[in-house]
C-alpha cells in the first residue's frame, strides 16, 4: 500500500479535529467568511482544507459520494482507511465532494424530509478562487450583507425555495473554507 | 488516574463527529430541533448534559470557557461544569464575560453584549415548545414541517383571557427566522430581546436527545398580538449592590419579617459595576442606614 494513503491524516486527532471543526462551524455560521482550516492531507486533487473537513466530520456512519473529479483510486484508498466511510452513489449520501462541474446536475443529492430537513447531504466543492466576492449573500449568520465567489447563482436560489429543505454547501481552496447553508439567499451583485 | 486517561474535552471522538454533524445541520436550519445521539455524562441528566455535549464538541485548546448557572458563575452547577473542562481539556476559564471565547449557561443570557467571536452554549431540558400541549412527537415534529403553530397562540391568548396578560415569564416562546418556533431553554422572557446577537448561540438537550442553534444576526421573534405586544418586563427596582436599573434581579429574602432586597442575577456584571464605583441600595451609607431604619421593629408596618 502506498504512503499516500496512510500518510497524510491528523498527527493530534483530538486538537487537530477541533480547530478544524471550530473553523467549519464558523464557515457554516457566518456565510460569506473566509476561514483558515488545515491538519490533514490527501492524495490529489484533494485540496488540505475538504480532507480536513473529512477526517473532522465522516466516520464509518457517514456515506460519502465522490465526484468524477475526485473519484481517483488513491483518493478512495485515503478516505476508506482514514475515516472508514462507505463510498456510495450520490442519492445515498450524506457528504460529497467534487468539484462544482462534477457535482452536477445536484437533483440526486437528499435534501431531508418534512420532519427531518437535517437528513439532507453537505456537498464540499472544491473550488480554484474563494474570496469574499462576487454574488451577494443575505440571512442568518450575516448582519447586513455578504459576498462570497460562487460558480452560479440560480441553483442555490433554487436549493433556497427549497427551505427548510435543502443541501448545504462548503466551498475549499487550499486550506481556506467557507460554508453557505441553505438558509441563506443569494443575490446578483 | 492522570488527566490524560481523557480524551481532549473527555467525549471520545466519533461522539464528537456525530454531535458536530448535528451542530452543523441546526445551523444550517436555524431553530430547527436535530436529534443526535446523546451519550451518558458524568453526572445526572438535568445537570445539563446536553450543553455539556455541546460544549466539549466546539471547544479548541485556545478557547477560554465560562459557566453560568442562573447568571451565576459561583453556584454548583457552573463549578462544575468549569472544573470539568479545566480538567479534560485543560482549557482557561474565567467568570468574565468579556474575556470567554465559550460560554455554557443555564437558565440566563449575559447582560454584557456578546460580540460575534463568542459561542453561547445554552442547557436545555426540554427543547420542544409545543410538547406541554401536545404530547406525541410525532405530532409535533408534525406540526413543525406544517408549520402549524395556532396551538401556541391559543396557549398565549388563554394566558391573556385569564390573566389580561401573557402570563408565560420564562421559556417564552419564539420564531426563528420566520420560521421555526423555537424553546429559548428556561431563560426569563427579560433575555428574549437578547436573542438577536452577533454570538452564535447553540442549545443542547441532553435527555431528550436535541441540539439546535441560532446563528449570528438571526431573526429572533417573541411570540404576541397586536393588541398585547411582547413585554420583556422585569421587577421594578434597581440592584441593592450596584444600583443597575437595566439587569435582571433575583429577589433575595433577608430575615423573617419581610426584609429582602433584589440583586442582579448575573454576578459578574454585577462585581464589574462595583468595581467600577457603582453603588447601589445597601452598598451606600444612606441607603443602609434607610434600611436599618425601615427594619427596625417599631416602624415595621404590620404584616398583612
């Protein structure tokens, strides 16, 4: 087996785990900032920040669905041996991971149900550019206004009117994250 | 047995990674009531178990944590809790309100404004507002994906057609962004209008196995009518041992003639205005002697 997939995961689980969960939740509460997050590093083309995010949050009960753009025979090894998580089609999941193109169409992904709008899949989107930018964000978590660069705007309008169903969506570049819920609503700038 | 036969923050971590998915989905859905797998604390559910999960899942090594009990940073309860995480997570502490990073609380918001690098962390006992007036959660886990919540207006109008008031003076229900109604934990209708804050605001239920949060700058309604507006009322007297007109009181009884005086629930608000030069009723020359005086048998009005 290759060093790749064993290397590569937290060297202080516990410490590591939460910063980088502190970093996620951060992103998630307050849509439209930036946040640092690092500790775990896998095969490429995962960036350190989604393999971060998937050694803080999948185990052995989270189904994972990789894009094409990630679905490499390195990437698969990493993910099984360092979180245990079941790889699994798209409608199954509850984290995936890709990028924005390769995550596409999203109608598979769950959104939850009536009673359990939780039941829904975070979709981690691997992206080149991540700045606070672009499209203009409102609702919780942002006092007046936010901007953050998105690859559309139309399908998170739509996973909006979904509410309080919907997917939830973290966006990774290097080792910066940053977390658009289905809350929030998104405007042309 | 040393300090390191712990986990960091004692939960061991898949715990944690469940709890922290269930975190991220109740902010995702603010006010909305996630079920997670609550696992058994070293101490008795009602002792807030569910703020105590909550907390061990968020807090990092360079987190400073505060704990309330009632406002108080002194009573069992919040000891505790603070001995608890100095130990397992070897994290500071304070009884500052500015100066904690986390703060966990039973029953009370702060008085000092919290700023948006602050995490309050909120013991709830029962986390369904409708479950006193419907006992299924099947029905009311209903009522909430119909968004179906006339039953609660009844509740608050009954209120109103027996007491000519809304009578509900803690857990006073509210709607989260236009959406959820949502159980603010037994904190006194006074702290409601605080719910709107640029701190990020987690509840965790323990026994009954529910954790939902309020993101920053989130909408925060308190139920009412129009004719009957919501009325974060409060006793009317100023703290006997710093004077603030503006912070909860706890009503405390002196002796056995009726003697008692009010102070402010939130103890470190309170020292901080007395360290400050505030005084109030009982802490001034003139208002101990009005005391002493008004006290004093002789000129005691007899006891109704």
């Amino acid at each position: 087996m290759q060093n790749a997939v064993l290397d590569g995961g937290f060297a202080d689980p516990a410490r590591e785990a939460a910063y980088a969960f502190r970093a996620a939740l951060n992103a998630m509460a307050r849509p439209g900032t930036i946040q640092h997050i690092t500790g775990a590093d896998a095969p490429s083309p995962c960036s350190p920040a989604a393999a971060t995010l998937i050694l803080t949050l999948c185990d052995p009960t989270t189904p994972i669905f990789l894009a094409p753009s990630h679905d490499t025979a390195a990437f698969r090894d990493w993910i099984t041996f360092q979180t245990g998580g079941p790889l699994v089609p798209a409608k199954d999941a509850m984290i995936a991971i890709g990028t924005w193109e390769a995550l596409l169409p999203l109608d598979p992904f769950a959104v939850g149900t009536p009673e359990y709008p939780d039941r829904s899949a975070t979709l981690v989107v691997e992206t080149e550019t991540l700045a606070s930018d672009g499209p203009v964000l409102r609702g919780p978590g942002i006092e007046t206004t936010a901007r953050l660069t998105l690859p559309e705007i139309e399908a998170f309008q739509r996973n909006r009117a979904l509410f309080p169903l919907g997917l939830d969506f973290f966006f990774t570049s290097e080792d910066r994250v940053a977390g658009l819920p289905r809350s929030t609503r998104v405007m042309e700038a | 047995m040393t300090d390191q036969a712990y986990n960091f923050a004692y939960l061991d971590e898949q715990t944690k990674r469940m709890i922290r998915r269930a975190i991220l989905k109740g902010v995702a859905v603010p006010g909305y009531q996630v079920p997670f797998a609550s696992r058994e604390m070293p101490m008795p559910y009602g002792w807030g178990t569910g703020g105590v999960q909550v907390t061990s899942a968020c807090l990092t090594p360079d987190d400073t944590l505060k704990v309330i009990d009632q406002g108080a940073d002194d009573t069992t309860n919040a000891v505790s809790i603070r001995k608890f995480f100095e130990k397992t997570a070897e994290v500071d502490v304070t009884e500052k309100t500015a100066e904690a990073t986390v703060i966990q609380t039973r029953h009370r918001i702060p008085e000092t404004p919290l700023t948006d690098d602050q995490i309050l962390v909120y013991q709830v006992p029962i986390p369904e507002p409708l479950r006193f007036l419907e006992p299924s959660e099947v029905e009311t886990r209903k009522m909430h994906s119909l968004e179906e919540y006339g039953l609660m207006y009844v509740k608050l109008y009954e209120d109103i057609s027996r007491h000519g008031e809304i009578a509900t003076a803690y857990a006073y229900p509210v709607k989260v962004q236009d959406r959820y109604v949502m159980d603010p934990s037994p904190i006194p209708k006074f702290d409601n209008p605080k719910l709107e804050s640029a701190a990020l605001q987690l509840f965790g239920a323990g026994r009954e196995q529910r954790i939902y949060a309020i993101p920053p700058h989130t909408k925060v309604v308190s139920l009412d009518f129009e004719d009957h507006p919501f009325d974060p009322s409060k006793a009317p007297h100023a703290c006997a041992l710093c004077g603030a007109e503006g912070s909860y009181l706890d009503e405390v009884i002196t002796d056995d003639q009726g003697g008692r005086m009010f102070v402010c629930s939130d103890t470190d608000y309170c020292a901080s205005r007395r360290a400050a030069g505030h005084v109030g009723a009982m802490t001034s020359i003139e208002g101990a002697t009005r005391m002493l005086r008004s006290a004093s048998p002789d000129q005691t009005e007899p006891a109704q």
